[in-house]
C-alpha cells in the first residue's frame, strides 16, 4: 500500500474544510470546519512521520492538537459573546464592518 | 486486510467530513466531525501511531467535541439554510477555489505516486506512549512548557470573554 | 569659517525651537527678527572672504563622519561660486520677511515664525549641501513648512492648494529618489571601492562615467523632479495655485527662494552628473523654457488678480533661467544665476507691496484699485521700481540677468540655433505690456471705488523693508559684476569641465549600441550625434593614425580637411 | 551549555511568561488593574533591558537548536519589548477612559508578548507554529476585549475565523515541508536536495500563511475590520509588536530554511508586494475612520517591507529591520494619539472629520501626529524616512527597479491621506466646540519618548544600521 493514499485522502479532507470555511455562513461551522482543516494535517503529518521513521512528525501533531484545544476554548467564547450581542451566529448577518 | 481497513475508514471520513459541511443542522454537522475524527483516529492506528491515535479520541473527539456541542446547545443555535438552496457567487468562488486547492494537491501527491516506501519498521517503536514522552521532555521540553502557556492563555482569554454580564446594548 | 557656515545654517533651526518657549506675540515677532537679522549679518563674512578666483572648489567644506552605517553618506556643506549668491539672498530675504507679516499674521503667531525659520534652516541647506543626499534631505525638510504655511496661513482655497504642492512635488521627488540610489551605488562601484556615495565631488569625477542608456534614464527622472519644483511647463500648475493661496511672506519665500532650488539643482546636479544627457536634452529644455516665457507671459496678461499675475510673471522669468542653464555658455549660465537672483529680489517685492495693497484693501483684483497712486506716493515710487526690474529695463537688474541670457543663448552651440533668442526676446516686450497696464490700471487713473480713498501711505516698517531690496535691485543694474564676479569662474569651470566628460564618456561609449527606444529620443536633438560625428572623426583619425601604410603627410592633409 | 546560560539565551521569554503568570494570579486575587499595570510595565522593561543585552551579547542556538539566540533573534525581541512596553503604558489611560480597564488585559497582552518572543527566536517549525499560535489566539481575545461593543466583538470573530483558517494553511505547509526534507530545522529543510512538489507545495503553503500573518493582499481582509473594531492601543499593540514578530519570524524562515529557493519565493514576493502597496493605498485613501485608514497604510507598509524581502539580501534583511524598528515607533505614536483623541466623549474621535481645528488645541499632541505621519510618509529627518530609503536602496542594489518604482509611487499615493489628518487638525475650523482634555503625564512622556526616537533614528541612523549591518546571522 502506498504512502500517498493517505496524502491524497488528507488532501481531499483539507480541501472539504476549505470549501465549509468559504461557504458555510453560521460561525460554528466555520469554525468546524477550520478544525478538520488543522485535522487533515494532522492526517499528513502522522504518514509523514510513519514514512519516515522519525517521531517529530508525531509531536508536531501533539503540539497541534494543543492548538487545537486552545483554538477551541477562545473560539467559542468569542462565538459566545457574539451570540449575547447579536443573537445570531451567521457571519453575512453580522457586518457593521465593511471595506 | 489494512487496505480494507483504510478504505473503510478513508471512506467514512470522507463521507463524514462532506456530510457536515452539507448538513443543515449544526448539532448533526458536530456529530459529523465526532465521525470523521474517529475515522481519522482509525488510520492512525492503521500507522501504528497508537499514542496519537488515543489522544485524537480522547482530546479532539472527547473533549473539544463535546465543547462544541455544549455550546451548541446553550446556544440553540437554528438550523442553517441548505447549502445548495441557494446559489450565490459566494458558493461559486468557495467551490472554485476549493477545486483549484484540490487540484493543486491532488498532482503534488500524485507526483510522487510510487516513489514513497512502506511504513517505516522503527514505526512501531516511534508511535508508542514511551518514545513519544522521551522526546516531548528532552528536546521538546521548551514547547511543551510553552504549551502550557498557550493553555492557560486560552483559558483566561476564554473566562474573559464569556465570563463578565453583557452590558445593556444587546439587540432585542 | 566652516563653523560660522554651520551656525548660519542652524541658527534659525534653533531659533524655531526657541519659539516654542515664547508667549508673547510680540517677543515672538522680535525674537524672529533677531534671529533672521543675525543670520544675515553672520552670513557676510562668508561673502567678503569668499575665495572669488578658486574654480571647482569647495569652500568652507565641512565633511562630516559617514552617518548611515555601511555606507559613504555624510553630512557635507559647503559654497562654491554656483551657490554663493543664493545662499546669501535667502539669509538677507529672511528678514523681510519677517518683517512683511509683521501685521498680518494675527493666529498661531509662534507656529508661523517657527516654520519661517525651520523653512530657512532648510533652504540654507539646500543651497549648501555638498551631497546628493544631504540635498534630498534638505529639500524635504522645506517641503514640511511649506506646507503648513500655505495651508494653516493661506487664503480661501488653501487646502487644496498646499495639498497639491505638496503631492505634486513629492512624486517628482520620490522618483528622484530612486534615481539618487541608483547613482550612489554606481558611483559606489565606480569611484569608491564598491561603497555606495552621493559625495558631490566624487559623483561629478570624471572617473564617474555612466552610459549613454543610464544616463537618459536617470536625467530624465532627476529632470522630472526639478521641472516640477522649478516649476517648468508643462509642470507648472501647481504654482500659480500655491502662490496666490499662500500668506504674503509663504509667495515670499516660495518666490524668492524655494523656486531657485529647482533651478539651483539643475545646475548643480543634473547638468553634472549626466552631461551627454544633458546636453543631448538642451534644446527640448530651452524649448520649454521659452514655452514658459511666452506662456507665462500671455497667460499673465489676462490675469485679474494681481498676485496671480506675478505669479504667471514668475513662471515667465523661470523660463528665461531654464533658457540661460541649458545654452551650456558661461554667458548663458552666468545670466541665469543672476537671473535668479533677481528674480528673487523683484517678484519677492511685488509679492510684498501686493500683500500690503491687500491688507489694506483686502481685496487683490485689478479692478477695486485704481488711481491709488494720490494716497500712496511713496509706494507707488517702490511699486514702480519693482514693476521695472520686472520687465528688466535697463539700468535695473532684471536688465543684466535677461540681456545675458539673451546673449549667452544667441551664441550657443549646444543649442545651435538663434531662434531660441529671437523667441525668448519677445517675452521680454509681453512683459513689459502686461506689467505696466497691471501698474497703469492699479495706479493711475481715476478713482473708481471710494474706499480707495481712505488708503494711507506704507508706513515705516513697510518702507525700511522695501527699501534694502530697492537698493539692491539698482545696485544690481548699475554694477551687476559686483555680484556676477563670484560665479564666474566657477561657472566656467564647470561648463568646461562638463564638456569634457560628456566627451570622454562619448568616447568610450562610441562603439556601443544604444537600444532602440534610446536611440529615439537621442535622435530628437541632433547634439548628440554632432558630438558622436566628432568622436568618430577623432577615432578614424586614430584609427588611420596607426595605419603605417600611408606617409605622414597624407595623414595631416586629412587632419586639416576634417578640421 | 550550561543550563543557566541556556536560560539567559531565552530571559526575555522566561521573564515575560513568568510575569503573565504572575499579573493573572495578580488578577484572581486582587483584581487591582492599576496593580497588575504597574507589574506589567516593570516586567515589560526588564525584559526590554533583558532583550537589549543580548542585542550586544552572542549568537547561537539554544534548547536542541530550537531556539535562536543574538542578532537578528535578539532584535525581533527588542522590536516586540518596544510595542508591548509602550502599548502597556498608553493602554492605561485609554481603557480607563474608555472602560475596560480590567487586569486580565494585560496578562493577555503579556501571553501575546510571549508567543511573539517565541515566534522571532525560533528556529524551528514547532516553535514557530506555537509561537504564532500563542500570539494568534492572545490576540484574538485582545481584539474582542472591550466586548459590550458589538463592533469589538465581531472584529475578534472575524480575527479568529480568518486567523484559524490561514492557521490550517500555515501547518499544513509545515507538514508538507517536513515530509520534503524529513526534518522541522530551519536548517535542515535548507539542506533538502530533492524539491518535488511537496516540497514547492509546501513552500507555498507557507508562504501563504505568513502572508496572512503580515496582511499582505489578497490575505488582508481581517487587519481594517480588526483594527477598528479593537480598542485602539490594543491595535497598535497588533499592529506594530505582532506585525514585527511576524516578519522577523518571517525574515529567518526565508533565509534559513529557504536560501537556495530564493529565486522561485522571490518572484512570488515580489506579485504580493506589488498588489499589497497598490491595493492598501488605494484603499487607504477612501477612508474617513482613522483607525481604518491607519490600517490599510499598515497593509501598504507591509507591502514597502516586503520589497526587502523579494531583495532578499543580507543588506536588505537588515534594512527590512531597520523599517520595522521605525514602523513600530511611528505606528505605537499615531495609535496613541488617536487613542487620545477617541476618549473624549461625544463625537466620534476615529472619524477624520471631527478632528477639524484640534490640533492646536493640546498643541503637543497635534505637533506629535504631525511628527508619526510625516515619519509615515517617509519624509526626511524622521526614521520612516530611512527606513525606505534603505529598503529600496537594497531592492535597487538587487536590480528590483521597477518594483521599487511602484513603491515610490505607491507612497506618494499615501501622502494623501496622511496629510487629510493634518489639514483637519490644522486647517480646518472647530466648529464644534470640542474642549479636549490635558492627557497624562506618562501618557505624554510615552509618545515624546517615541517621537524623540523617531527623529534620532531619522537623523543620526548610523547606530542602528551599523548594528543591523552586523547581522550576518540572517542564514549560515
């Protein structure tokens, strides 16, 4: 079995996260789907490091998962406080700022 | 036998991951990551990351997840319109240049079809509990202490943003 | 002396922070005049030990230590014989001008002042500045009071004038700027051990040689920059704008001395450091010099505002100035200094005794005045005086800079042709027509508006500061070698010296190809060619030269047909 | 090494890391601003002292050559201890005025301070990945700080969506450049031999995430709405001491990791500098929010910077530093005094228009402004000016002319809305009867202190540039 089946497939799960971030309007979502972005590398990540034999790969992935945890708490209090302001979630909705 | 297995799980994340960018309702969209993060977790197993693959389970799939879904809740947050309901430009720009992403990718990775090897033999040493610790707290102590840090950081950025009352000029 | 150059330079600089600690509007007044009046004192010694005779000599060379790490930029000021009189007409313009706005500036009164003076420090310093750098820096450092003088002081459509002064002139000189690095780094390569230098001694060696394809290039973005600051036409408009908007002592100023660092750079900087282009370009720059003679001219005799109209005069004179640089004859070059020196004198007057009709009448159209000539004899003697040296009658000294200009273009071989003369001429008659009908409509005639009757004579401030720059204006027409002796030879000098690269460097750039499109704008002036034509009969010449072939007497018979 | 000088490579980083700790517990106890204030300052000098030292001090690697240390590492630590002392200080008075003068503010600007130090001393990939994530994630909750406004609040939405999406491109173009040259070391990933399209793709990945980072264009799009949505010194804590790190960071990936790719990233720069300076000034002229305006000129200075980068030389890396060093002090000023103007209360202070006539009301505020936008313009004598002056003279010493070209055009574009300040401070009426307030003591010494060294830097450089000239660290 070849390496790259597991390059293509985390390729294929970055470029679905990348079209949820550029298409999908509710902030959770988006947020969702920046996750299985950080995800896919990790996917990328982890074959690298199996490839290779060499266990940095598998930390980087530690240390991005931390990313991730932390992302997670400060990204959803924002979307909390947001939600309290406007009572909405969806990011067309929301836009006092343009240009 | 790990061919099927990674099909398995290849297809499932796939499914799952273009099941919650198409879901209506953000809670099933949330179970829908729950199922590729499994998924994932799965074939990381497949790459004899057992550590990494407990870890994406119990942090990302438990932890972070459950967040997700808690705030959710909190938030009753209404079910998004479809995403093909609508066509915008917005949907056309994402798509395209989701395609061009993914086209991009799809050759750099095929470019090297053949040229990578197997599973490295020392894998099954490197992806364990005890090779991994030895190089978080040797080399990598520096960012692990950073790390914690970074968590606390977020902790006390997250208290400070959801924690204090909302002052009197919320839209009724 | 290097020391006296440096406080002359600085004084004002200080003199604008001292302001800062002043209250009172009248001790700013006063301490303003001081400074400015010491400035000028302190500056005479440097004019009476000047060394007249010393050619391509700095003087009074300060050179400071290389202030920008790795490379050879520093801090260097000095006089030769080009900046000399400039130098000294900003130091003895400054108090008058102080003194002109004495009354008419009643808000911010220390804001004012400081800028007068941080402009003044500027001004010296361009004037002074014996590097390329130090110049740019200089420059900007006017740029900045310029610009809240005319917006903060200004007239009705300040803003956007000094906002268009300002960008207007910044694009030019931002352009510029890259130019300048590019020739600190080939000078650097060329004449410094690789370390980039805008020393103006070393970038005008003759070892400094750029190409032909290097030189258009850089002359024309560095000509950009100064036909906009000069202003040369087309680049003009935002000058007549600038100058009616701006408080009597900014037209001052922007007339008398910030104009003349355009065509000062000119001088100093673009014929130098890039002769074959520059002398390549001299008919398309005398072209539109004399476009700007005629066009100044005409355009100024519809004028219905005064100050407009010395304005559109001033554009006029420039031309003349642009005309006397790029003739490339002492003569030419000689009229064109001095030119500007007058210049300075007669339109910093007009604009004076137009800012005191206007703070009398607080009106400038032609048309409110008329027969004012009863209430004010004594200005209307000033006026008449000031009007003349406008038109250049002889005996004034507008005469001396116009007639050797005249004289320096008619002769000269760059230009080649006696029609740029002819032309040029003709501005001197317009001006004497728009001028004297301004004067007659303004003076003369019967009174047509009764407030003009209660006009009263200026008084004796406004005479005291009317009357140094009259005296000079006929010292100037009487005996204008007292004041043309200090550029002489410095002039000729660098005219020569000039040539001469332009010759070496067309010498060795004779076999090379330009490229097409450089080729074409070489080819709109055939000065060029004429100095390849001689390059390439001195090169057969040596070429047949070494041929042992043929005896010693073919060879001369061939020298003597070509000669 | 001995451990102890192993530590002393990072002091700066251990002391601002000890002292967020330190005001957070500050905070849980007492919950005194002023306290956690005063603490953040004295932290913060010490650790600009700690910085400065090792400016002079040597260069190497630190913690299994995870850490760079001296020169260009040092600096990026001093250019990051400039903006977060001088934020610190003016963010006093405003938040007080403004409300929102809570401690946790700045254990957060201290956990930010701390990503950044991380970020410009790291040598390799981890440590640059959680050192931006570490600042990122700070930032984002700073952004939304003042969050009973609903403009601060959506700028920190906005802020973290973008930031966590340009954060999957970023990791993802680590990995790929992991796989490419099978390490995370700056130094062995310049020492790959194979460059496949992994490996370019990964370049590009990479690339694109510090561009985000930089708000280079087409990457810009969250800086104008976080700008002006942030409460103001917190702004310019973002605008100048992240932006910094962020291009220090960016100045040791390009030249350590990727020397031998210089041709290939500098084509790519050069397109992204030519849009950023072209897209950021013209946005920047239709403006009338300050703050927004402020942005976009950030943008399009980013773009001057990124001149020096597409040079790519050890003279232009310096002089990269060199404009950095003047950005910070000239864009911490203008922040502030906007910062100043804006807690009055009554008008909108962001909006030009009701600046008309102040600036000769508290005369040394207006001569301040006057002082950071001529600076901006890039106009001798003040440091903005030698900042361009040696970026374009480094790009033209490169051959890069006609970049360089739209550079200068680009900002004569700006001085059009640098000056629009100016004429509404000066040249305009008050007519409106606005009576502004003598700001405080410390306030006032702050944005002197930063006009003073905007003026000494523009006038005698030589101190700096021969210090940056020294620098030959850039790459080995």
């Amino acid at each position: 079995m070849e390496m790259d089946w597991y390059l293509g497939l985390s390729a294929v799960l970055f470029t679905i996260g990348v079209i949820g971030v550029l298409t999908k309007k509710n902030a959770i979502v988006i947020f969702m789907c920046a996750e299985l972005m950080l995800n896919s590398v990790n996917l990328t990540l982890v074959s690298f490091s199996a490839q290779l034999g060499d266990v940095h790969g598998q930390i980087l992935v530690f240390f991005a998962l931390c990313v991730a945890a932390a992302e997670a708490a400060v990204g959803l209090a924002i979307i909390i406080a947001i939600y309290r302001n406007n009572l909405t979630v969806d990011v067309t909705r929301i836009n006092l700022l343009k240009w | 036998m790990e061919t099927y297995l990674f099909i398995l799980f290849a297809t499932l994340a796939v499914a799952a991951a273009i099941g919650m960018i198409s879901s209506k309702d953000t809670v099933n969209s949330a179970l829908f990551l729950v199922l590729n993060l499994i998924s994932v977790a799965g074939i990381f197993l497949l790459l004899k990351a057992q550590f990494l693959a407990v870890v994406q389970v119990l942090v990302y799939g438990g932890a972070i997840m459950v967040l997700f879904l808690f705030v959710i809740m909190l938030l009753n947050l209404s079910d998004e319109e479809h995403m093909l309901s609508r066509f915008s430009v917005r949907y056309a720009v994402g798509f395209f240049l989701g395609v061009i992403v993914l086209s991009q990718l799809l050759y750099a990775i095929a470019s090297v079809t053949g040229t990578l090897p197997q599973i490295h033999p020392e894998m099954e040493q490197v992806g364990t509990v005890e090779a991994i610790g030895d190089a978080l707290f040797t080399v990598y102590l520096l960012p692990v202490l950073v790390t914690a840090i970074l968590l606390t950081a977020a902790v006390v950025g997250a208290l400070l943003l959801a924690q204090r009352n909302i002052s009197d000029k919320v839209n009724k | 002396m290097e020391l006296l150059l440096n406080i002359v330079i600085y004084l004002p600089l200080f003199g604008a922070l001292l302001l800062i600690f002043i209250r009172q509007e009248d001790w700013v007044r006063w301490t303003s005049l001081l400074i400015t009046t010491a400035t000028f004192l302190l500056s005479i010694p440097l004019l009476l030990q000047f060394d007249i005779s010393a050619a391509g000599k700095v003087q009074y060379l300060t050179v400071g230590e290389p202030f920008m790490g790795d490379w050879d930029v520093k801090y260097m000021v000095g006089l030769d014989g080009l900046s000399m009189l400039l130098f000294m007409l900003t130091t003895f313009m400054a108090p008058i001008v102080v003194l002109s706005s004495w009354t008419t500036i009643r808000n911010h009164v220390a804001g004012f002042y400081s800028m007068l003076l941080i402009l003044q420090t500027g001004s010296l310093g361009v004037f002074a500045a014996m590097d390329l750098f130090m110049f740019y820096i200089f420059f900007e450092l006017t740029q900045i009071p310029m610009f809240f003088l005319i917006g903060i002081w200004g007239g009705s459509d300040r803003i956007y004038a000094t906002v268009k002064f300002f960008i207007y002139t910044l694009v030019g000189w931002l352009l510029m700027l890259v130019a300048l690095i590019y020739v600190g780094y080939a000078a650097g390569y060329m004449v410094n051990d690789g370390v980039f230098t805008t020393d103006w001694r070393l970038i005008t060696s003759p070892e400094f040689q750029l190409d032909l394809v290097q030189q258009t290039w850089l002359f024309l973005s560095f000509g950009f920059a100064f036909c906009i600051k000069v202003p040369i036409f087309p680049f003009h408009s935002w000058l007549p704008l600038a100058h009616t908007e701006a408080p009597t002592a900014g037209s001052v100023v922007l007339a008398a001395i910030a104009l003349k660092m355009g065509t000062y750079a000119v001088l100093r900087y673009l014929i130098p450091l890039f002769p074959n282009a520059a002398i390549a370009f001299a008919p398309m720059f005398a072209v539109l010099g004399v476009i700007g003679i005629i066009y100044g001219a005409l355009v100024a005799m519809v004028q219905k505002d005064v100050k407009k109209l010395v304005a559109y005069s001033s554009i006029s004179h420039l031309g003349f100035v642009v005309l006397g640089m790029f003739a490339f004859t002492t003569t030419g070059a000689q009229g064109a200094i001095i030119q500007m020196v007058n210049h300075g004198l007669s339109t910093g007057a007009l604009f004076i005794i137009v800012g005191m009709l206007y703070e009398r009448r607080h009106s400038r159209m032609i048309a409110d005045f008329g027969g004012i000539a009863k209430m004010m004899p004594v200005m209307t003697v000033m006026f008449m005086i000031a009007t003349l040296a406008s038109i250049g009658l002889p005996g004034l000294n507008g005469f001396v800079g116009e007639f050797l200009i005249l004289v320096g273009s008619f002769n000269s071989d760059v230009l080649g042709s006696p029609w740029y003369a002819v032309i040029a001429a003709l501005g001197v008659i317009l001006a004497a027509g728009y001028m004297l009908w301004m004067f007659q409509r303004v003076m003369f005639g019967p009174i047509t508006h009764e407030e003009n009757k209660k006009l009263t004579d200026i008084n004796a401030r406004e005479i005291g500061l009317l009357v140094p720059i009259m005296i000079f204006i006929v010292w100037i027409g009487i005996r204008p070698t007292d004041f043309t002796k200090y550029s002489e030879a410095q002039v000729e000098w660098m005219l020569e010296d000039t040539r001469a690269r332009a010759e070496a460097i067309a010498s060795n750039a004779a076999g090379e190809q330009l490229p097409a499109w450089a080729q074409k704008l070489y080819d709109v002036t055939p000065q060029l060619a004429s100095i390849h034509e001689i390059v390439n009969k001195e090169d057969s010449r040596l070429s047949s030269a070494t041929e042992p072939a043929d005896g010693d007497g073919k060879i001369n018979d061939k020298q003597e047909q070509s000669l | 090494m001995e451990p102890v000088n192993e530590l002393l490579t990072i002091l700066p980083l251990i002391i601002i890391g000890a002292a967020g700790l330190f005001v957070m517990m500050l905070d849980a106890f007492t919950g005194n601003a002023r306290l956690a204030y005063l603490s953040t300052m004295l932290f913060s000098v010490a650790a600009l002292a700690a910085a400065v030292s090792n400016l002079f001090g040597p260069t190497g690697e630190s913690f299994h050559n995870l850490i760079t240390y001296g020169g260009t590492a040092a600096f990026g630590m001093v250019l990051v201890m400039i903006g977060t002392l001088f934020s610190v200080i003016l963010s006093r008075d405003y938040l007080e005025k403004t409300g929102g003068h809570i401690a946790e503010v700045y254990s957060m600007i201290l956990f930010a301070a701390f990503g950044m130090l991380l970020l410009v001393a790291s040598n390799n990939l981890v440590t640059l990945f959680l050192g931006i994530e570490t600042m990122s994630i700070s930032l984002y909750v700073l952004a939304g700080l003042v969050k009973n406004e609903k403009k601060s609040v959506e700028a920190a939405l906005k802020y973290f969506l973008l930031g966590a999406f340009a954060t999957g491109f970023l990791l993802y173009g680590i990995a790929l450049l992991y796989g490419a040259s099978g390490s995370t070391f700056l130094v062995d990933i310049a020492a790959t031999e194979e460059k496949g399209m992994i490996y370019w793709a990964g370049v590009g990945l990479l690339l694109v995430g510090f561009f985000f980072k930089i708000s280079a264009v087409p990457f810009h799009m969250w800086t104008p709405d976080v700008y002006q949505g942030a409460p103001t010194t917190i702004t310019a804590f973002m605008a100048t001491a992240s932006k910094a790190a962020a291009f220090v960071a960016f100045i040791l990936v390009l030249s350590r990791a990727l020397p031998d790719a210089r041709a290939e990233w500098g084509d790519v720069i050069w397109v992204f500098a030519v849009l950023t300076m072209v897209v950021g000034n013209i946005l920047a002229l239709v403006q009338d929010n300050v703050k927004r305006m402020l942005a976009y000129s950030s943008i399009a200075h980013a773009g001057y910077i990124m001149i020096g980068l597409a040079a790519g030389t050890d003279a232009a890396y310096s002089a990269v530093l060199f404009y950095l060093f003047a950005y910070t002090l000239m864009n911490i000023g203008a922040f502030g005094i906007v910062a100043f103007y804006e807690w009055h209360k009554g008008y909108d202070f962001t909006n030009v228009e009701n600046y008309s006539g102040l600036g000769f009301q508290q005369p040394v505020m207006g001569v301040l402004m006057s002082i950071f936008l001529f600076s901006m313009v890039g106009i001798p004598p003040f440091a903005g000016f030698i900042g361009k002056y040696r970026v374009f003279a480094a790009a033209v010493d490169e051959g890069l002319i006609s970049l360089v070209v739209v550079g200068v055009l680009a900002s004569a574009a700006s001085v059009y809305y640098y000056l629009r300040v100016l004429v509404h401070l000066y040249m305009k009426e008050n007519d409106k009867g606005i009576v502004l307030s003598r700001p405080g003591a410390l306030y006032t010494a702050a944005l002197l202190i930063l006009a003073a060294l905007t003026i000494y830097f523009g006038v005698n450089p030589g101190l700096l540039t021969d210090l940056l000239g020294s620098f030959k660290g850039h790459h080995y």
